[in-house]
C-alpha cells in the first residue's frame, strides 16, 4: 500500500500534468514568511489594524498572525 504524503503545492509541466508537489509544511513556511514580509509594509499593516478595529498592530500581534497563517492549510 503506498502512503499519500500531504503537499501544499503542486507543479505542472507544460502538457497541464502534476511533475512535482512541495511538501504541505514547506508550504505553510512560505507562506508565514511571506505574511510576516507583508507585515513589515507600513500600509499593509495599517490597513490591517483598521480591518481588525485598532490604530496598529504590535510585534506579538504580528508574530502570532504569522503563525496563524502558518497553519491556514490544517
């Protein structure tokens, strides 16, 4: 029987069809990297704060929103 390991992102060639796949955790990495990136964009995290009802955002805030969006494929 073969084990299905979970992925986050798959790869096509050019004919449409699955060639690779990156692994779901090196998925979510990237994409709590990314998230933290944009949260070091003033604007970004203005808009944000606006959205959640406050004036900013702190470090821990942002931390644990970077870790939220680590696990937004669980």
């Amino acid at each position: 029987m073969d084990i299905v390991k979970p992925w986050g992102k798959l790869e096509f060639d050019d004919n449409r069809q699955p060639c690779g796949w990156q692994k779901l955790a090196d998925h979510c990495h990237d994409e709590a990297a990314v998230f933290a990136a944009l949260l070091r964009l003033p604007g970004i995290r203005r808009r944000l704060a606006k959205l959640a009802g406050g004036d900013s955002l702190d470090e821990v805030t942002c931390a644990r929103l970077a870790v939220l969006s680590f696990l937004h494929d669980f």
